[in-house]
C-alpha cells in the first residue's frame, strides 16, 4: 500500500479528490494538521463524493506525531518529498510498497526546514519556467524582489551537493496539488506493476 500525506492542505475539494484517488487505487491519506477547513465541509466531500466513507484516513496534529506514529526517520527511504524546488525528478525516484508521498499546502508546499533536513528525498515534478507559462511572471517576479522570497540557509548549503534548484530561479508556476499527487501516485503504482488492479 502506498501512502499519500497532505501537510497544512488549505483547500477542501483538493483533498477530497486527493482521497478519492486514495480509494480507487488502495493507498492511503494521512492529513498532518493543520488544516485549512473542517472534514465535514460541503466541497471536501463534494469532491470525494461517495468515497470519502471508504477512505483510509489517519490525522496528525503535526509533523513530529506523524513521524512518531509511523515511526519515520531522518532521510527515510520511505519518504519522497514533492517540491518545485528540488533537482532530481520524481521519474527518476524508484517507489516501494509503503513509501510515503509528501505534498504540502497549496500556498508554500513543503516547509523549507523539512526540505532541508530530508534533502536526499526531495523530488519535482518537471514544469516550464515562469517565464515560459506565465504572461504576468514579470508581476511575481517583482513581489519576489520586495522580500517576500523564501531561503532557509540550509537549502541554499545544499546546492553544493545539486539536492536543489538554484534558490535564484524563482518560480510561481505549480500544478493543482491534487493533479500532482495523481502524477506521482501512478508513477509509484507503475514502477509496482499496479498491484490488484
């Protein structure tokens, strides 16, 4: 079985298609709080339609009770971290039963802390340059340059070692979390010669 986990997932109906894809293929959803709405709202279950009750599903109150529970260590070989700001592919990753696929919140995605102390399990789904996608990539470009751009230290270390994207190639462009976690779903159900189904 393979595991999907959703940390600080901000939009309902993301996630209940997230979870009814969890249903169709046998994997399962874990949800790290916070969360940006309740688990009874109208378009989480919208979204999953009559799935949701069939969902495997566990909830954490945060990242170290879903380490805890699931006893994951530091660079886990279970663990694939899903950024935009990682270099290795996540077509190039080789996925096992169990493995966990990390995504986080659609506003950020992943913690930069987490990025870095798991540096060796961050992989991206390929995606063209803002300049190449975006007709108003100027516009980002500019709020990037007043500040608001991200660069935990222990991520620009690791350029060295090629674990990341180089932190001045910013980018805005990202696929909807729910169709990306499909993408690396199926990729990892693949690579397992999809299993009972």
């Amino acid at each position: 079985m393979l595991n999907i986990v959703l940390v600080a997932p901000e939009i309902p109906a993301n996630t209940g298609n997230i979870g009814r894809t969890c249903v169709v293929t046998g994997s399962r959803l874990h949800l790290v709080e916070p969360l940006g709405f309740s688990l009874d709202e109208r378009p989480l279950r919208r979204a999953g339609l009559g799935y949701w009750e069939s969902l495997d599903v566990t909830r954490y109150r945060d990242w170290g009770d879903f380490v805890e529970r699931n006893a994951i260590a530091v660079n886990d070989e279970r663990l694939h971290l899903l950024t935009k700001k990682a270099r290795h592919t996540y077509a190039e990753a080789r996925y096992h039963d169990g493995d966990y696929l990390v995504f986080g919140c659609e506003s950020a995605g992943l913690p930069e802390s987490l990025l870095a102390a798991n540096a060796r399990r961050c992989e991206r789904i390929p995606m063209l340059p803002d300049a190449a996608s975006l007709e108003n990539a100027d516009r980002w470009r500019a709020r990037d340059e007043r500040g608001e751009k991200d660069g935990h230290a222990d991520l620009l270390a690791q350029d060295v070692c090629g674990n990341f994207v180089n932190p001045d190639d910013y980018r805005i462009s990202a696929l909807n979390l729910s169709n990306a976690a499909a993408i690396v779903l199926y990729e990892a159900l693949r690579q397992e010669r999809f299993p009972g189904m």
